[in-house]
C-alpha cells in the first residue's frame, strides 16, 4: 500500500509538468517530505468545459491542478471520516465496489509525488516484541515527477448551505496493486503509475472503455529505485529533505530505538 508519500515540487513545476492549462489553486501547498492521510495534496485531474451562459457541458475538457484531501470520501457518504480509511483503492477491485466504481468511469485523476514510503518488516525485534520496521523510500532513478494512478470524488456536506465555498470536499486515493520483483521484497501493495503516454487517456472523463486499469503501469516497471530511510518520517510531526536522504548501511540500526520502543509508531501508519 502507500500510506506516505514526498511531495515537494511547486505548482508550477507540476502544472508544467502535466501540461496543465486551467489551475483551480487558492494557494500553494508548502514542500512535504512527509504526506500523510487526510492532508491536503495536490491532484491532476480533467473536467468537462461549462458553458458559462447556461452552465452546460460544452464537450470540451480541461486539465486542471487543484488541491484535495488524502482519504476518498464517496458522494454518498453519511459521514465524511470515512476518507481516512480510504487512501487506496486496490485496482483489482475498482470496478466492483460501490465507492470507487462511479469514480473509476469519469472521476481519475493522477497524484503527483517525488516518491513513496514502504516500511519493511526486519527479523529483528520491538522490546515488546513486535517486528522492527524499516522504513524505505522509493523514487524515480532519474529524479522524475512520480505520477500515481488515483481516483477523486466530491462530497457535498449538507450542514452547509449551498453558496458556502466550504460545502464542497475534494477528495482523493491512490491506487494500488501486488508488488512483484525486486520492491515485492519490501512491500506486498504498490501504487499503480500513470505513463507519459497513457495521461491523456487516463485523465479523459469521456473515456470509459471496459477495463481502464490496463492504461496503468505497475511501479517495478516504471525504473524506481529504493533505499532505507531515517525512521523519523513515522512521525507525522517530523518533515524535511532528511527524511528521503540514504541510509548507509552502517547506519542502519541494530537494536530498537526509543521511538520503536515508545509505541511502534509505524504500525499506526500503515
């Protein structure tokens, strides 16, 4: 699964990127080295032209960058806490559960990142006896923009009136897949990726051919490269370039540390 992820391109960068020509941007969101559910993230996605007179389709589409949450909230949702439970989608299930299914036909979208935390489970030990685990951090060989497959939905809160800005929730999820080959290893979930040729098929609300996820790539094949991290970005409280450096091999630790011992935190995060 992916259950943190960097991000620290500005939106220029990503609407350039992704050849972006409508950005729907308040703000910008600062650098994270260190994404976790529910936060603020930044998305691509596609929607149809309104004809600004009559407020219908015109036919056309327009890419745009916006910014959602981290955590789908499906439309019919009662209750908009559910999101935090929905950071992945597992691809071999899209089509047939009721809160991605709609969202898979017209509602894709690509989630840009640097790269993504894995952690791996090591034989060794918690003093509580729980399994230690290593947190990697896998990324693009070649320092390119990581563009995973997601789906986005929005959620209408009906506490709020209908000209509150606020009424509306963007919300989005990655989409994950079995990992094979070498990240296997580290990870049994892997988000699916987006290639450069297969965007603007993915990101078309008007396409909606039967099986979509053969537009996706599967990570080990998209030329990513992992390495241990510092176990530090299991705190949703640290953030920082430090975060995605290398681990040498000499540092990686060889008895728990205080964090691992204070809680286990990782196991709360994936």
């Amino acid at each position: 699964m992916c259950g943190r992820y960097a991000s620290s391109r500005s939106p220029e960068d990503l609407a350039e990127e992704f050849e972006v020509l409508d950005p729907r941007l308040e703000r910008a969101l600062p650098p994270s080295w260190n994404v976790a559910p529910t936060a603020e993230v930044y998305a691509v996605l596609e929607r149809v032209a309104k004809d600004p007179d009559g407020g219908s389709d015109v036919g056309a589409t327009a890419r745009q960058l916006r910014t959602v949450r981290w955590g789908l909230v499906p439309s019919w949702a009662k209750d908009p806490s559910i999101g935090s439970r929905m950071i992945n989608a597992r691809a071999e299930t899209l089509a047939e559960k009721p809160a991605f299914r709609k969202a898979l036909q017209v509602r894709r979208c690509i989630v840009p990142a640097d790269g993504y935390y894995e952690w791996y489970v090591t034989e060794r030990t918690t003093a509580r006896g729980k399994p230690v685990k290593q947190p990697y951090f896998i990324t693009p060989s070649d320092g390119s923009v990581l563009a995973m497959a997601g789906l986005y939905e929005i959620w209408r809160d009906p506490t709020r009136a209908d000209d509150d800005p606020d009424r509306l929730r963007w919300t989005c999820t990655v989409i994950t897949t079995s990992a094979t080959d070498e990240l296997g290893r580290i990870h049994d979930r892997m988000p699916l990726m987006v290639g450069r040729d297969a965007r603007d098929a993915w990101l078309d609300p008007t396409l909606t051919t039967p099986d979509l996820t053969a537009l996706l790539t599967p990570a080990q094949q998209g030329g990513l490269t992992a390495f241990p991290v510092s176990a530090a970005g299991g705190s949703v409280a640290n953030d920082g370039p430090e975060l995605v450096r290398p681990l040498p091999l000499e540092e990686l630790p060889t008895a728990p540390t205080s964090a691992e011992v204070e809680d286990d935190a990782q196991g709360r995060l994936l």
